[in-house]
C-alpha cells in the first residue's frame, strides 16, 4: 500500500489530467485511503464508497438550481449514479428548498458558483472569504439539518492566488474540470455527446450546465453510454478521495488527482 502510494506521489509530479496539470499543482497524497471511520454509535450508516480501482469520472453541473435541475436529478436517480451540483447564491429561496434537499439525498454533492456568478479574481481576499462564507450559509439553509459544503466552481473557471489564498482559509478547495462539454455554447446534444465520448477519461471531472434543456437531452444518452464503458458516476468528493486522500483547501482540481 505504501509504495502504492508513493508510485502514486512519483505518478502525480510527472502528469495531471492527462498532461494538463503543472507539476507545481500536483498534489501529493496524505491520507491513507479509506481509513476506517470512527464507530460512533450515532453515526449514520456510511454510503457504500466507490471502489478505487474502478475507472469513475464526476459529472459537474453549474448554474443551478433551474427549472431543468429535477430533470437532471430524475436521470440521475435513474441510472443509480451521483453528480455535483455548484449553485449559486441568488437562485436559492424557499421553492429551490425541495430540490437542494433531494440532491442531498440522492447522495449528491452541493458546491458553491459564487452569490451572482462574479468573477471571483476582481474581488479582494477579504471580499473573497466573505463571499465564500456567505453561499456556504445560504445552502447550509436549504437543507434540512444543514449542509456544510466545502466545494467551489469558480465561475467562468477564472483563479488566482487571492482566491486560492482565501479558500484556503475558508476551508474550500477550488473545483474545475478536465472534459468541457461547451454546453452552454452549442446547445446542440449531439456536440455535447461527441466531446463527452471524445475526451473522457479515467477521473475526469465533466462540465456541464443544468439550465439548458439541450444539456438534459444530452445526458439522456451520455450516463448510460459512461456507464456502458465501465465508469462509476461519482461525487467530486468521492473522486478526490478515491485517490487515496482528502480534500485540501486552497487546492485546484482538474480530475483526480494522480491522473
Ligand atoms: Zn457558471
């Protein structure tokens, strides 16, 4: 397991994403993977983890929520598989309530899209932090019991060392993507599919747009055809983890790490 691991690390330096990834970005792993969880006789009862050895890719979804996100939610319930869904701040109120609930519960990750989709790069330290903190209270609201989310889209994918510097203290990671399906740009499900076959890989994370009905259409026939490859449709969270560490804060993902 430990040279595993460090064959990992030495993997890890060398590509990122399929070559994308600097080797200064390269995370290294810290954590053995799946550790045993404390046996606390409250704890609910763990959602069954991928197993690692599988290929799995993340299906990331931003915007939301729409009229079109319980569309999403539908198929994904249907097909047994996971997303992640960045919100943003000003779509959330009482109505959006129900839908961010089932998210949870279909074992979905909810990430923050900023308050009004601004690009987070224009925006001081301080006014990053505050911003960061405010989303993660306003979908802590949505779900009963509160939701504390550790995730970020940065809109427009846009970063830089401010922001890295107040994710980290705001205990939240950044979360971009290695597959752009260029959704919201084609709003054609055939284009769509075409890249999604095209350009996925083993820990790919996938954009995509939930406010597009050309979108659900498209993922009408790209979960079952991911599926058909062998791929488990897992949580961003769930990805990360796999590669045997946990979320870091102030880091930037691509895909898994080691990939
Ligand atoms: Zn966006």
């Amino acid at each position: 397991m430990k040279q595993a691991l460090v064959l990992l690390a030495a993997l890890a330096l060398l590509v990122g994403c399929g070559g994308n990834a600097s080797a200064a970005d390269a995370p290294v792993p810290t954590v053995p993977a799946f550790a045993p969880a404390d046996p606390a006789a409250d704890a609910p009862v763990p959602e069954p983890t991928p197993d690692p050895n599988r290929p799995m890719v993340a299906l990331t979804f931003d915007d939301g929520p729409t009229s079109y996100t319980p569309q999403v939610l539908d198929l994904l319930e249907r097909y047994g598989a996971k997303g992640t869904f960045f919100v943003i701040g000003r779509n959330l109120d009482e109505e959006t309530k129900p839908v961010l609930q089932r998210m949870a519960d279909l074992g979905c990750d909810i990430g923050m899209h900023d308050l009004t989709h601004t690009d987070l790069t224009r925006l001081s330290y301080a006014g990053n932090v505050k911003r960061i903190q405010r989303m993660r209270a306003l979908i802590f609201d949505q779900i009963d019991g509160g939701y504390e989310t550790h995730l970020l889209r940065p809109p427009f994918g846009s970063l830089n060392k401010t922001v890295r510097r107040a994710l980290r203290s705001a205990d939240a990671a950044s979360i971009r993507w290695s597959v752009d399906t260029l959704d919201w740009r084609s709003k054609d499900p055939g284009a769509i599919l075409k890249i999604v076959k095209a350009q996925t890989r083993d820990g790919a994370i996938l954009l995509f747009h939930d406010r597009l009905p050309s979108t659900v259409a498209a993922l009408r026939k790209a979960i079952p055809w991911l599926q058909e490859q062998g791929y488990e449709l897992v949580t961003v969270t769930e990805l990360i983890e796999s590669s045997g560490q946990s979320i870091r804060y102030g880091e930037d993902y691509r895909c898994k790490p080691g990939r």
